[in-house]
C-alpha cells in the first residue's frame, strides 16, 4: 500500500514514527510533510496529502498536527476524501470498518508515538466491511452529494 504522510511543524517528530511503521508493515510511504520546526500553515501539507490519495498517488494519507482537527478539515474539502481524526484503536478500526476513511488525522500533541503507533497499524491493516452493504450504500450517498455539489 502507497501511503502519502505529511505534518506541519508540531507533527515532525511523530512522522518519523508513522514513516517507520508504515515501513516496518512492508507499505510504501512518501512523506510530504516538513521537517522544519518553525512555524508553517498546516493546510499546505493537509492538501498536498489528500490530492495524492485523490489523484490515485497514494491509496491512502496520514497527517499529524497539533490536534489533528485542523489537518482533518482541510483534508476533507478535497473532493472524494474521507478524513477521520482517530485518538484511539477502536476509533482506527471503526473508520475502516463503517466508512472507508482514506486519510488518517493524528495529534501531536495529545497522543504518544506509541499510541500514534497502534492507531496506524490498526488502521492500515483494516480493510472496508461492506457487509450487509449497509456501509457501501451509506459512503455512496456521501460520495454521491459530493458530486452533485462539487465547485467547479
């Protein structure tokens, strides 16, 4: 699995740990993300991953910022991305399992590189349950709202 990871400044040292797990699983990562420290405008990195897994690049993205909420918004203004701020294992599993969530939203700041850990393994190992198709037909009416008031 491709899997685009960015973060803004308060998320550098966390990408390092997402990088290597994503790695350690035997997926490809690509790290759109920063390594400066100083301040920078987290929506550049929340666009620069979601275009990736729209455009077919990467099949999936992770972000980290100081909460993740910020990354999150952003994330989900691009069209046919399903962002999901996760704090724990049971929320990773869920959003695979119940909604296909293509891009993952860490914080920094509230969660240990070992539980960013968990939640990313967790979540890249969770396949879509479409089961009684109840979640599929759910994620269509999603997917179809999106486009019929897509910007142009």
């Amino acid at each position: 699995m491709r899997v685009a990871v960015g973060n803004d400044h308060r998320g550098v040292d966390a990408k390092r740990r997402v990088l290597a797990t994503v790695l350690a699983m035997n997926d490809v990562p690509t790290d759109l993300g920063t390594n400066a420290t100083i301040g920078v405008d987290y929506p550049d990195f929340a666009i620069a991953v979601s275009e990736a897994v729209a455009s077919g690049q990467a099949d999936r993205g992770v972000l980290i910022c100081a909460t993740g909420h910020g990354m999150c918004i952003t994330a989900n203004k691009v069209y046919g991305i399903r962002a999901v701020n996760c704090r724990d294992i049971v929320d990773a599993e869920m959003s695979r399992t119940h909604n296909d969530a293509n891009v993952l939203c860490l914080s920094a700041d509230l969660l240990s590189e070992d539980m960013i850990e968990q939640i990313v393994r967790k979540w890249i190992e969770t396949p879509f349950e479409n089961g009684s198709g109840r979640h599929a037909r759910r994620n269509e009416k999603i997917t179809q709202y999106e486009a019929a008031h897509q910007k142009k």
